[in-house]
C-alpha cells in the first residue's frame, strides 16, 4: 500500500479535485486499491513526510522534506500532466 501525501496551500479545495484526477490515474493505470492519498496543507509536510512513500503538491516546498516531492500543478493546467503522471508512476513501482 502506497501512502501518498497531497499537499496544498489550503489542504482542502484544489488537493481535492487533484486528488480525483490523481485518484483516476493511478486506477486506470491498475493501481486501485493500492495507495491512500491523504490530503494536507503544505506547510503541514515537513512534519508528515516521513511517513508517506511521497508527496504530491500543487505548489514548491521548500525545506527539508522526507520523502519525494513530485510538482503536481500539471494537474489543474493539463500542461506538463504525461511528465507529471510518469513522475508518480516511477513512484508507485518503487
């Protein structure tokens, strides 16, 4: 099971609707039931990240993180999504 942490500024509106896309993704790529995507507010990662496979976030972290950051803005703008989705895709074989 693959714990993924989706971060970002609220932890509520667009971690949401990245969430579903991600959430489609990862089903249609025959993850289904293989990961658990907890949604956050970025500046809750640093504490977090340690205990999540990676992290997924719609804006830049900077700092000391524990776990692989993957830029998730492609998400809501299209722009950049098959590198994006490759990125996560590499994470969830690992």
């Amino acid at each position: 099971m693959k714990k993924i942490l989706l971060a970002c500024a609220s932890g509520i509106a667009t971690s949401t609707a990245v969430n579903h896309k991600l959430s489609k993704v990862l089903d249609e790529k025959g993850y289904k039931g293989q990961y658990r995507i907890t949604q956050c507010k970025v500046q809750e990662v640093f504490a977090q990240s340690a205990n999540y496979d990676f992290c997924v976030a719609t804006t830049k972290i900077s700092g000391e993180v524990k776990c692989p950051v993957i830029l998730g803005i492609a998400f809501l703008t299209g722009i950049g999504l098959d590198k994006v989705v490759a990125q996560v895709l590499e994470e969830m074989k690992k």
